[in-house]
C-alpha cells in the first residue's frame, strides 16, 4: 500500500513539474507523446478509482503478478491505443491535462490509502485482493514513469523511486521465470526486459536463453 502511493506520488509529481514544451515531446511509449502518456495515465487513475468500488465475494483468481498477462507488442491498431492521442489533443492546453491528473489522481491516492488490504475487487474478469491489485501497479506507474521522462532533458532528476524501481524488477522476473543478471541495474531490466531499450551485444550474451524470450510485453 505504501510502495503504491510513493510511486504514484512520485509519477504525478514529475508530470506537475514538466514546462509545456515537454507535452509535446516523444515518451518511451512508441508512437505516445508525453501528453498521451499523461492521458493515458488520467483513465489508468480512474480504473483504479473504478476497481476499489468494485467489490467481489468470491476467492481471488490471480494475484499481484498474475494479474499481468504477457501480449504481443503494441501495433496501433487497437483501438483505445488510438483514441488516446486523440482524447490528449482535445485537452489543448497541457494545463488542462496537469489539473485532470492531480484531481483524478489525488482521488485515486486517497481511495486507495482508504482501502482494506485484505478486501477483495474485480476487474478485468478476475478477482483479488486490493493489496495485490495495488503491488500490481506499483509496475503501471514505475514503467511509465521511465517511459514520461525517456526523452526529456530533466530526466536524471526526475525518476521513480529506487524502492519502486526494485519492486518492479522483483515482479517481471517472477512474470518471466528468471532473473536478469546482477549486473542490470533496476531500471535496466525494466527497460530491457520490456522491450522499452535494445539490449547491448554484452547485455544478451549476460541474458543467454532469457535474451530469446524478449520483450515481456504486460497487458
């Protein structure tokens, strides 16, 4: 519970800061501006809101990192990924996307420091607890929160934080069944075990078998 808040605090934080000219900026989602990004971001806030009103009866179904799914990687062609530039372009101003945030999101910041860890929810056709569901999106928020600041000039001070970094890391290598070498930092796993940075000819012969099943695409 403690780890969702600081790292969603930390995520909403680095948004508030960014100057304008950063909306307009490429993110690390392919094919995303930071202002889609951002966007995407306000309906993530509000799935959260959404799911901690949803309560379920019945035993949990997946945990917090079964929740995830391994997909294919991203071609466009879906169509929620293509009405979110289009949902973003509508805000205008980056004002307007920066105070949707912090209201969205402060509420959802709220509402889940409320909640009952044990207390059980349904979302996506599957249950579990609401401690589990928030571990699951300590990952959310730390990839995007790499994928907000991946082009930005600010970036060196502005990431998450390094508890959530390792968090993240513990989950995608129990998603993928093995760990990443020692020597890959935190965020160098994320980065390259979701596709999100090319491995370096020295990082895939560290890899050895795992460097074949890359990237780990959550969905």
């Amino acid at each position: 519970m403690d780890l969702f808040s600081r790292s969603w605090t930390a995520l909403r934080a680095a948004v508030a800061e960014l100057p304008d000219e950063d909306f307009e900026r490429p993110s690390g989602c392919a094919g995303w501006l930071v202002r889609d990004l951002v966007c995407h971001l306000v309906i993530d806030a509000q799935d959260v809101l959404i799911t901690l009103v949803t309560p379920a009866d019945t035993e949990p179904t997946v945990d917090a990192v079964t929740y995830w799914n391994l997909v294919e990687p991203p071609t466009g062609e879906d169509p929620l990924d293509a009405l979110i530039p289009r949902l973003a372009d509508a805000y205008g101003e980056p004002r307007w996307l920066k105070f949707h945030l912090d209201d969205v999101g402060s509420a959802a910041g709220r509402a889940a420091g409320l909640a009952d860890p044990a207390g059980r929810v349904g979302t996506r056709g599957e249950v579990l607890t609401v401690g589990d569901y928030l571990s699951a999106y300590v990952v959310e928020w730390t990839l995007h929160h790499l994928d907000l600041i991946a082009r930005l000039p600010s970036a060196p001070a502005a990431g998450p934080p390094a508890e959530a970094l390792a968090a993240a890391r513990a989950s995608l290598e129990k998603i993928a069944g093995a760990p990443f070498p020692a020597a890959f930092s935190d965020q160098d796993a994320l980065l390259v075990g979701t596709g999100r940075r090319t491995p370096t000819g020295t990082e895939k012969a560290a890899m050895g078998e795992l460097a074949t099943r890359l990237p780990f695409v959550l969905g």
